[in-house]
C-alpha cells in the first residue's frame, strides 16, 4: 500500500510530518505555564490528549529507497530511538521553547548533559576554566577527566571576576559554571562572565538546575549552552533520570549532536514522557516550593544552633543584589550550618521523621544532604574549606510539605541538636 503523502511535503510520509509538526506553534505570546501544557504536543491521527509514548527501538521504512534517502539525509524520518524518538523530541521541544534555546538535546541523566556539553566541544590541547564551586560530579570531571584526554583545567573562584579575567587571558576552549552553585547557593555573575569568556574564545555552560528555568535565563545573560538535570525540578517526583543540553542550532546539530548520537547518551522514551507530565506542573510545583524555602530559611535563621543560612531570596545573602538583577525569584533549596559539625549535622538529620535523607533534590518531597559526607566528599577536605562547605552544612531541597509541618520537624531537628 503506498504511504499517505503531506500535500507540503509529497517526499514524506503523513505520519512523520505529524510527528515533526508542533500543534502550537510554540506561540510567543502565550506564557510559560500556558506553554508548557501545551508547546511541543505531536498528536498522531487518533487525536491523543495526552503525548503518545512511543516505546519502540526502531522504525520501519516503506522501501529500501527511503531507508537509503533517510540515511543520506534526502528524507526526514526516524531511524533509530538512540538518533531521535517522536517523545523525546516533543521534550525537546518544549525545554527550548521554555527556555528560549533555538536547540535541545535530552540526555540518559544530568551528567550525561554535563560531560556531553563538554567532551563534544573540547579536545587535546585545549583548555577548561571552571568555578571552584561545581556539584561533586562536575568537579571531577573537571579536575580529573578532561585531564586524563590531554585537556588542560584551570579552577577559580567564581565571586572574584579578576581571577576570571586571569584564567581567560588565555585561549579556552569552554567555561562551565553554576549558579546558585551546589550546595551553597553561591549566585555568580553570568553576564561579567560570559563576557571575559567570549573574549578568550570560549564557549559558556552554565549548569541552571537552582534556578530552574523558570528563574533564571542563561542564553539571554549572555551563555551559549545551558544543562539541566530533568531529574531534579522537572520530572520533580524522584521517578526517573534524564537530562538537557540547550543552546544554538549550529552548534547543538553539528557538534554535540554527532557525539550524543554516536556514543549512545541517549534518553528513554519512556523517561521522557514522564517529563513531560512533570513539565505540566512545573509552574505550581516551583512556586510553592520557593515560598515554602523561603519561610524556612527564615525561621533557620532565627534557630538556636543554625549559626548560618544561605538563601538568595534573603537580604543577608553574600550575593543578593546579584541573584536579584539575574534572577526573577531565589531557589527551592536552602543551605545552612549548624554548630557541632559532623555530630551536630547527623544528630539533627538523624531526628528528623518528615523530612527525607537523601542527595536528590527538587522533588515535591523534602530532603536533606549532608554535602561532606555525600555530594561533595571526594573534593577533599581542603577544597570543601575552599567553597565554604563545613562539617556542619547541610543543604535542603525544600517540597510541597505544609510548612508548619516543616517547621515543626526541623524543631524536631534542632532540639536534637541542642540536647548533644
């Protein structure tokens, strides 16, 4: 039987446009919680409400001819589900609308996004400037990976822009930088930054997963490329691992494309379906998580036995003119010390009965990390001192809880902490 043809494209078949065809357009006018309802949505001739899940490996060709034209790029149409996959790309899809990126790529995890941004762009010979205050993972890939394939790494602190310009002041290659960082919501100046970058030749990575891209735009601050743990804020249900890179068409086709491709850093279509039901809620989730981490750094830092707390949203932040020009809201998360260092830290996580132990973060529920001891412990202690991560930090991913019962659980928490 021969295939339905698109009257705009008589070399395709129907079912192929459809799938490439965005119902909305990704209309500009419409705003954010709007479009991500709606933006990206490829419905097939059964008229699905929700986004079909297309759980399939591969795909079929008419004939021998489109399989050959397909592969030669003559024919637009699916190949292979680690090449493109209709459910992976209505995500894709709507994290660049969302995120105002010409180009996205999902990835099997948000390190997967990270290490991708990086070893698709750099080679031997090159160099890598990175802020001192990165997720454990990323510094270790920084420090010890990119070294291993004959790539030179410089650290700097990311507040002091001096020791930027120092760094830049040679050719590089790439800079990779978070901000609010983890785990201490250090809030860096992207625009400053991106600006020293661009002179030395480099391509700007700015991991967003704090912020959100709700809060904070990198692409529009001046960055090139953008990576997200979809993890953490976006799938927000502690389900399933994936992760973005946004940024240029050119650069996202030609160079990362090839790698992700080819090395197989490929996100499932399930994964990405559950993202997409994430992305719905994104708006509701966030802001009631931002306003809940806000009413507690507060009332940690009214505690006896929280000798400092870290909110961007806060006016005694060391950055907060800085995240209120960046950003349009502070962060889900909240940093904070307490006295008595390790045993202070573990007897006051150690009492706690709702809020969860764990290192993820983002997740509707609330948790807690003990950064020495988990996300950041093979830094060493003498890069820990450097980014001001003690024995007695703890960074909570703040949720959807009721916030007196919040309150009453780090009561809990405290009172433990008190009675050592």
């Amino acid at each position: 039987m021969e295939p339905v043809r698109h009257p705009d494209a008589p070399n395709l078949d129907l079912l192929t446009v459809l799938f490439r065809e965005l119902t909305m357009s990704n209309d500009s006018t419409y705003r954010p919680a709007t479009r991500l309802l709606h933006a990206g949505v490829e419905r097939t001739p059964f008229g699905e409400t929700s986004e079909a899940m297309f759980l399939t490996s591969g795909f079929v060709y008419d004939n021998a001819e489109q399989a050959e034209a397909t592969f030669t790029g003559d024919v637009v149409h699916y190949q292979y589900s680690r090449f493109g996959n209709p459910t992976v790309a209505a995500l894709e899809s709507r994290l660049a609308d969302l995120e105002g990126a010409e180009a996205c790529i999902a990835t099997s995890t948000g390190m997967g996004a990270v290490s991708s941004a990086l070893l698709s762009h750099v080679k031997a010979g090159d160099r890598v400037v990175a802020s001192r205050a990165l997720f454990g993972s990323c510094h270790w890939i920084v420090a010890n990976l990119l070294p291993r394939y004959g790539v030179e790494t410089e650290f700097v602190d990311g507040h002091d822009l001096d020791a930027w310009a120092a760094a830049l002041s040679r050719p590089t290659a790439a800079v990779l930088l978070e901000s609010p960082s983890n785990p201490m919501l250090d809030i860096l100046d992207i625009r400053a930054i991106s600006d020293l970058a661009h002179q030395a030749g480099a391509l700007v990575v700015v991991d967003n997963v704090f912020a959100t891209p709700l809060y904070q735009k990198p692409l529009e601050l001046g960055a090139d490329v953008v990576v997200y743990s979809c993890t953490k804020h976006i799938d927000g249900q502690g389900r399933v691992l994936g992760g973005a890179v946004l940024g240029r068409r050119d650069w996202i086709t030609e160079t990362l494309q090839p790698f992700t491709r080819n090395t197989g850093n490929a996100l499932s279509p399930f994964n990405a379906w559950v993202m997409l039901k994430g992305l719905e809620t994104l708006p509701l989730r966030v802001r009631a998580m931002t306003e809940n981490a806000a009413a507690v750094a507060d009332h940690l830092a009214a505690a006896e036995g929280v000798t400092r707390v870290f909110y961007p949203g806060r006016a005694d932040h060391p950055q907060y003119e800085l995240a209120r020009r960046q950003m349009s809201d502070a962060s889900t998360l909240v940093a904070f010390e307490v006295a008595g260092g390790k045993e202070g830290a573990f007897a006051f996580m150690n009492a706690l009965r709702l809020i969860a132990i764990s290192n993820n973060l983002g997740d509707a529920r609330s948790m807690v990390t003990h950064p020495a001891t988990t996300t950041h412990m093979k830094i060493g202690p003498e890069e820990r001192a450097r980014l001001g991560i003690s024995d007695g930090a703890i960074r909570f991913s703040v949720g959807l809880e009721d916030i007196a019962d919040l309150k009453d659980d780090l009561d809990r928490g405290l009172a433990a902490l008190r009675s050592r």
